[in-house]
C-alpha cells in the first residue's frame, strides 16, 4: 500500500509548474481585477476548460470526439423529454455533456462576438455543469470581463495548446486545483486554520484508519462508505478510495463528502463527474448548521476540519441541536464560540457506524487541554475517552502545512476500539518523524515520507511504549506512550475553610458557614479519594477545611507534552568553568599567534 515520495514529489512538482502556467493567466486580469479576485475567473475557467478537454477527447473505437457524438445524439434524441439527458451523458461517455457547436477553437475565432457565443456554449452544458458554475458565480464575471475587454484574451489564455486538461489525472488535477486555490486563499490572507492538506498527510491518515480495521467482505469483495464533512476538492476521499482499491481491486467504495467554498465544492463535484462517480453523493452547505447527511452513518470519516474559526454564525442552529441531547450530534457539549473545530468532532463521531466506524480527523493542539472542568471542550475529551473511542492521537511535525508551521495532531476515533483495547490511549509523539524539504512550499518544510509513514503506521500497529527508530540511523524517530485513559480525569474540588469569629467556628444551621475569602480548588488524580487528599494535603494546614461535594467538576485533558517530557541533566557548574577557561586559553593563544605573525 506505500506510495513513494519520489512518486509525491514529482506529482507535487509537476502540479506546483501546471499550476504556474494557469495562474499565469491571470496576468490578463491585470486592471480589471484586483489580485485577491484573480480566482473568481481562474478557478471556474479551469473547471470549464477540463470539462471542454475531456468532450474533445475520442471515445475508444470511435473516430469522432465524445462532443461530435453528443451533438449526433442530441440531433437523434433531443424530443425524447427527460431521457434525453440520458442518452446525452451515454454518448459523452461521462456524467456531463454539452450540446453547442461551440468549442474553445470556435470562440477564439471570433472575437467580435466572444461574450454572446460563449454564453451560448456555457448554456450548452449539462444542468449539473451548470449549477457548478452559478455557485461559483461565475455568470456575473462574464460581463465584468466583456466590459473590461478582457473575456476574449482570457479564452486564448485557456485555449493555448499547453493547456491540455484531458492529460491530467485525478491525482494531478487535485494538486493543481489544491495550488490555484491555495494561491486565492493566501490572497486573502486567511487565517492558520483554513489550510489545505497535503498528500503525505493524507496517506497518513489513511493508513491509520486501515489499520487494525476489520472491512465488511463478501464474495463479491468489500464494502465501505467514506466520509468528509469538510472535503475542499474532494483529495482526502480519493485517496482513501484509491488506498481501499490497493487493498481489494473489486472493492465497492462510496464517498460522501460536505463543503461550503463553492469554489472548492465545484472543483470536486466536477472531478468526481469526470470519473464517474455519484456527485449526488456531494452536499453543498454549512456541515454544523446544515447537515446534509443527518441519519446517515459511514464506515470512515477522514477530515480536516478548520481551527481558530468561531462559530458565531451557526451558533442559533448548533444551540438548538445541543438542545435535543442525545437526539444531535452536540449533545455531549459545546466548545468555546472562538473554536468550533472539537464540534466538527462531534460530527465526525456521530456520523460513524456503531460498533465499528472509525475518523481520523486534524486538530490543532487546544483541543487537547482547553476548557476548565465542566467546560464544553472538557466534556467532549471525558464523551470520547469515558465511551472508550478514542483510540490513539498523533502529534504531527511542526511545518507540515502550506500556510501554517502550528503543532497539529490527528486524532483517531474507533467505535470498535472497547473490543480491542478497553481503558487504553496510545499517544505517539511524530513531532521528529519526518524529512526535510529540498524547496519549501510556503510554510511546508518537512514531508512525512514513506519511511516517515510506515514508522508512524508500524508504532499505531504495535500500541505499545516504546521509541521506533529509523532503521537507517538517520535520526527519524517516533516515541509512544501506552496511557490508561482515566489518567487523563481529574476532580476540581472546592476546598472550604470556615469563618472565625472571637477564634470559634461561625455556624449556621448548625453547619459551619464557609469563608468565600479563603476558598481554594484542588485539581486531584480520579483514581485518588477526595477524602484521602483532604487529609494528606489540606488537613496539617487547614485542620476545619471541607470539600463541598456539591461543586465537584470533573475535568479531561491530555497533557500531551507532559507526557514525553525528558528531564535534561544540568551540566555541572565546575565543568562548565573548565570548559570556559579552556576556550579562553585557546582564544588567547590564537590572538598571541596572530600577533606574532604581523610583527614578523
């Protein structure tokens, strides 16, 4: 199942140049668009012209292009009523077609009338090409650029004979798409969270969820349905569909994937229609306030799902779902409105099957330790760890995304998890398990190389404490740690003292009335007895202090670095005056040299 670096990189570096040579055009926008807006023309005329290219391809055995058989077809069909579209998509051999004359040829060779003829071709298009485009809002550009005259240069741009876009495969297509929008992003300047993936991430994470995963086979193969909640162009579920075929060439995958940038959305439902897949399966919306697959349950989930975003906007729809309790997906509790990032695993893990569905899913490292006792991010960690689906989390290098050098972390979530290892978390510590990069890719420095990744897979599989190390002594390591997961609670405690009044205790109702002055809380292991800590810790001081039961929280939170922190002996204060006076001497004898040499 490994894929290469060699295979990554050169697939990375023909992408990065494709990708160049179309960003190029947009040097033809100069004046009538400002740089930030450059993709709201790039990005659709690249859906457009991969859909031209591939129409202008032949069908096997065929001497005609599957254009000039769609067009025979429509003459053929076109009074059939709603089966025409039928026999349209038959002819075409894809899930689209088009039913103009036109081609990029044609409109080039006609300037004067560029913006009406290419209208016309556009409304030529299948409806589902062009409900992609109306959600890109592409029509309303056509006329900004006809009255900027650049429309006409913009289609020679596209029809140039290096622009090919039959020639991609799905596995260039994504990255070159994943570059353009990338490129339109960092325009605008986004923030960390809103950051694309890169393929050795995504065979990562794709190989964790495979491992140690029992597939639902029959004899016709395995069957699976793999979800992303937040897709962008779709890379994450065809790489796990491209990993399941690896495994089994036959198997059946379904992927279904949500996402709410209609660029990016337009993107993967135009590759998923070029390959014949279902881009029915493919939602559009807003996944915490506009589920689109509510009721559905998958096998996988694999996302990436922005951090540091809030979530003001869904927040009216998120309440009232947290509100129905076990009947949401939010029931457990909601995060801070600055971070919405542990609702997305919320989603994630409600959309797995019981019993058996399993996510990897990207985090940044708040969702480890943030919130106090109690807090909604506090209860979603005690949700996931006290129903024993929290499997294993790993910290990722620093510097593996394009647009941010943050520490992030997958976490793997296994509904099937309590039948293996009950009561158990393994962490591993990945954070010096990588390469480094020839040319940096903005804030991408380091590749989790196919070395990298089996190492990682090797430590997952294993799930015991130990430190994996590179068997080639290069210093690439993974350490893990086998935790019981009720190490990871703790009781806050509210520790009280009485009020003193002429040096007795003040009562009310009998009971001792609690000096608000003097409170304290204690954060306290859950495996220890309050009562116990109490007299041990508190008891020699504070001989009258109570625990008020009535005001214990109990807290999760992962400390993570805690957890792989190395105590460094500090160098004796002797040897390092030797080593001082040493380096004097050495220095001072230097300079003794060099004087004597320019006396000479």
């Amino acid at each position: 199942m490994s894929v290469s670096e060699e295979k990554i990189n050169e697939v990375t570096r023909r992408a990065q140049e494709n990708a160049n040579l179309i960003w190029n055009a947009a040097n033809s926008l100069f004046g009538a668009y400002k740089p930030h807006e450059y993709g709201l023309v790039i990005l659709p005329m690249c859906v457009i012209k991969r859909f031209h290219d591939c129409l202008e391809t032949k069908k096997e055995g065929s001497d005609q292009t599957r254009h000039q058989e769609v067009l025979e077809a429509y003459k053929r069909y076109k009074d059939f009523g709603p089966m025409t579209a039928d026999f349209l998509k038959e002819a075409a051999g894809y899930q689209f077609y088009n039913v103009s004359e036109y081609t990029f040829d044609l409109l080039s060779a006609d300037p004067e009338n560029i913006a009406d003829n290419f209208m016309v071709y556009l409304n030529g298009f299948s409806d589902n090409v062009k409900d992609i485009l109306a959600r890109m809002g592409f029509y309303s550009q056509i006329e900004r650029m006809k009255d900027a005259k650049c429309l006409y240069q913009i289609i020679l741009d596209f029809n140039a004979k290096d622009m090919d876009m039959s020639k991609y495969s799905s596995v260039d297509m994504g990255y070159i798409f994943e570059n353009l929008v990338q490129r339109f992003s960092e325009s605008y300047g986004e923030e960390a969270g809103a950051h694309f993936t890169s393929r050795d991430i995504i065979y990562l994470m794709c190989d964790l969820l495979l491992t140690k995963y029992e597939m639902n086979t029959d004899e016709d193969g395995m069957h699976c349905t793999v979800y992303d909640m937040t897709m962008g162009t779709s890379q994450m579920l065809t790489c796990m569909e491209e990993r399941l075929h690896q495994l089994d060439e036959k198997a059946n995958v379904m992927t279904f994937g949500q996402e709410i940038n209609p660029f990016t959305m337009g993107i993967a439902v135009a590759d998923t229609m070029i390959h014949g897949g279902d881009s029915d399966n493919m939602k559009f919306g807003d996944t915490l306030s506009e589920d689109q697959f509510s009721g559905f349950q998958f096998d996988f989930c694999i996302s990436n799902p922005p951090f540091g975003i809030d979530w003001k906007r869904e927040a009216p729809v998120v309440e009232l779902e947290y509100k129905k309790g076990d009947a949401g997906r939010f029931a457990p509790g909601l995060p801070s409105k600055s971070d919405g990032q542990m609702l997305f695993m919320l989603n994630g893990i409600a959309k797995l099957k019981e019993g058996s569905g399993k996510m990897a899913i990207i985090q940044n490292g708040s969702s480890l330790f943030a919130g106090d006792a109690g807090s909604g991010q506090s209860e979603i960690r005690r949700y996931m760890i006290e129903k024993n689906w929290l499997d294993a989390i790993v910290q990722l290098p620093n510097d593996s995304f394009y647009n941010t050098g943050i520490a992030t972390y997958i976490w793997i979530i296994d509904k099937a998890k309590p039948q293996r290892n009950p009561g158990e978390v393994l962490l591993i510590d990945a954070s010096k398990c990588c390469e480094m990069r020839r040319k940096p890719i903005g804030n991408k420095r380091v590749d989790i190389t196919e070395r990298c990744r089996n190492l990682i897979v090797e430590a997952y599989g294993e799930y015991r404490t130990f430190q994996f190390m590179d068997e080639r002594e290069t210093g690439i390591t993974c350490k893990c740690k086998r935790v019981d997961s009720v190490d990871f609670g703790y009781r806050k405690v509210t520790v009280e003292t009485p009020k003193y009044e002429n040096g007795k205790v003040v009562k009310k109702k009998g009971k001792p009335v609690p000096d608000t002055k003097k409170r304290d809380t204690e954060m306290i292991s859950l495996e220890e007895d309050p009562e116990a800590y109490l007299r041990r810790e508190v008891h020699p001081f504070h001989p009258d202090a109570w625990i008020d039961p009535s005001k214990t929280k109990i807290g999760y939170e992962i400390p993570f670095t805690k957890t792989f922190f190395e105590y460094a002996k500090i160098e004796d204060s002797f040897e390092i005056e030797r080593r001082i006076a040493e380096r004097e001497q050495k220095l001072m004898a230097e300079l003794h040299e060099l004087f004597r040499e320019e006396g000479e």
